[in-house]
C-alpha cells in the first residue's frame, strides 16, 4: 500500500506517517470576527493558492448572498462558480456551480450525508468534501461570483504537505452539465391523461409503443460525463425536473449506460434503469441518504402528480471505480427509450491523469437557473 494510503481511513489510522497538516481559511487576519471572504458581484477570487506537493483532505464552506438580516438572493447556489486548478494548468479541472459540486443541484440544499460529500444543518447549508485531491507543485481554488449581491463566502481547506507517488496519481476532477429541455418523443398533457383513446385493456394509446421502441445506440441518451485519457469515474450526482405531465410521468426506466474506451452499444457497464443504477427501487418517494447512494429530494407531492417537480439523487463509486484506459462516456436515457421531456443536469466526479480533454463551455448565469415550475410560484 502507497505510504499517502496509510493513516487515511480508520482501517490504518493508527500509521503514523510524514507528513504536515496545513489549513487555508477565511479567517479574520486582524482577529476579529470577519471571518468570511467577500466578493464582488461579477468578481472572482482565490479561496486558496497552495505551492509545493500535497492532498487536500476536506473542504468545507458556507455562503450568505445579500446584506445581513434580509433573505438570501434567490438561486445564488447556481450563480456562484467554484473552479479549481492543479500545477499551473490554465484550465481548470474542477468547474460546477457551488451548490452542484457539494451534491445536490437546482439552486437549494438538503441535509444529507454521504461519504465524499455532505450538507450539514442548519438546512444543508454547511458544505463538506472529502475527496482527496493530490497536486504536485500547485493547487489553485477560485469562485466567481454571477449574483447580484456580495457573496459572504466562509470556508476551510485542509491539506497535507506530503510526497506523492512517482506514477499513477490521478488528479481530481468535477465537471456539470445540464440539458434544460431533453425533448423525448411521448406525447404531453393534456391528452395523454384522457381515457377516451384507452384501448380495450384500458391503456392509454401510447402505451405499448412506450415500451416496444428500442434503444441500440445511446446516442440520444443524456450525458453526465465524457473524456479522455486514462482514469477513473468514481460517481455523480443527478438532478431531475420532470415540468410537465407526460406519458408515465416516471423517469426511472431511463438504463444507465457507460461506454469505456470507445466501445460500441451495449456497453460494458448497461444498466436495468435510473433507480436501479441509483441503488434504489420500485419508484421511491422516500429521501434517503448513505454513504454511497442516496435520494435527496422528491418534490411529486408539490407538484401534484407522482416523481413530478425536482429530484436528486447521488451514486458515489469509492469501493467500486470504473476504469477506462482512453475514454469515457458516461450517460443515461431520460425515460425508457429517452421518451420523456425533462431538465436535466448533474455533476460527474473523477480523477485522470494529465491533461484532461477541453470541458464544454458552461453556460451563463441565465443557462444555469433552475426552471421555476407553475406550482412553485
């Protein structure tokens, strides 16, 4: 075992090893209690510029947008940029709003614990990390700020002075997407939801094409993640805003398909469906998290129909990496077939070797908001 393994879990935390433990915070430097960072609207700052060799271990933040005692700017958790940076790349290998990054999208928190990621009370809104992300001569860390308002931004970031291996350590890496529209092929309310086209087994008429149409290819299937070179995946974070009603409002027939290494349909990695590849089952309605897979928000009772309104789930491959020499495409359908018109996005999470392929560009601010729903209004 590597000597940077030793002492890092609770298997070996009794291994004594080289190593100094170091801490970039947003304390106050005059010993007040200013203890936050501010930035600027349209601004970006550093929240860490570290030199030398080293893991960062955790990260943990907080934020407050506007002025004090008024309620915090609406959505700021898309609006606000985390990046980060390793040994001097001008691009960066972290790049996701705040609030997707720490584990749960659409611009809101939860409390909800996992092992790599964590929002803690009051109301989720206390951030943790606990993917280790090792660098060699420099880790840079920055936040853009897209509100309005100041952005008040507390955090701390603990790493170690260490020495790395000499080969295969893979830098960290987070990447979010997001495709407000998938724009599937099952039809949409109103008619859908009317019986008078039922055929004598009283199914609606679109019901048998919903599930004799094939899927071969995966090409129209959503992507949570693509890139090259050699890696591994180790997991993402999904959020789903089913908006409409529409031919079986369940997203969860949607089969998780991950393509290693430029391979053809099926893939090596095929999955039976989105709940399943989430390590849940028959349609939960349930919030649940553990440390590896979890549900952190179901809105169907708010939005009046079954698994309607926002959704987020999370599936972390710590025990379980999936490996690709050259490539991977990580994707999943939006309902079985890709019949269903939902807004996705999602953060994927993964380390490679140097360098990584260009991200697509992320959108602006107004490409990033989480739709506003008729029955949230």
């Amino acid at each position: 075992m590597s000597d940077i393994m030793q002492g890092a879990s609770l298997d070996t935390l009794f291994v004594l090893r080289k190593a100094r433990s170091r801490r970039v915070s947003s304390f106050d430097r005059s010993g007040g209690n200013h203890d936050w960072m501010d930035v600027a609207p349209g601004g970006t700052k550093d929240v860490a510029d570290i030199r030398g060799e080293g893991i960062i271990r955790h990260i943990w933040s907080t934020i407050w947008v506007g002025a004090a005692g008024e309620p915090a700017e609406s959505q700021h958790l898309r609006k606000l940029v985390l990046r980060m940076y390793w040994d001097g790349e001008t691009e960066p290998s972290v790049e996701a709003p705040l609030g997707d990054f720490f584990g749960m999208g659409h611009g809101i928190t939860r409390n909800f614990v996992a092992g790599p990621l964590a929002m803690s009370p009051q109301d989720g809104r206390a951030f943790n990390c606990f993917f280790p992300m090792p660098f060699s001569s420099r880790a840079r860390i920055t936040l853009e700020n897209g509100c309005a308002g100041e952005a008040h931004f507390y955090f701390y970031v603990d790493y170690e002075e260490c020495r790395l291996p000499a080969a295969d350590c893979g830098r960290f890496h987070a990447q979010w997407r997001r495709e407000a529209d998938t724009a599937g092929w099952a039809p949409k309310s109103p008619g859908l939801l009317e019986r008078e086209k039922a055929n004598a087994a009283g199914e609606p008429a679109w019901w048998p094409a919903a599930w004799m149409t094939k899927n071969t290819t995966g090409d129209d299937n959503y992507v949570i993640l693509e890139a090259k070179g050699r890696g591994k995946y180790v997991g993402c974070n999904l959020n789903v805003d089913v908006f409409d009603r529409q031919a079986n409002d369940w997203y969860g027939e949607g089969d998780d398909m991950i393509f290693i290494d430029g391979e053809k349909w099926p893939p090596s990695l095929h999955g039976t469906g989105t709940e399943d590849y989430f390590n849940t089952a028959f349609g939960p309605t349930q919030e649940y998290s553990s440390p590896w897979h979890g549900l952190t928000l179901y809105s169907g009772k708010e939005a009046g129909f079954p698994w309607g309104g926002k959704n987020s789930l999370y599936r972390f491959h710590v025990n379980d990496p999936v490996h690709f020499e050259s490539s991977i495409r990580v994707t999943i359908e939006h309902g079985h077939a890709n019949k269903l018109s939902n807004d996705y996005s999602s953060t994927a999470y993964w380390y490679q070797e140097e360098p990584h392929a260009p991200f697509p560009p992320l959108p602006p601010v107004a490409g990033r908001l989480a739709r506003v729903n008729p029955w949230e209004r």
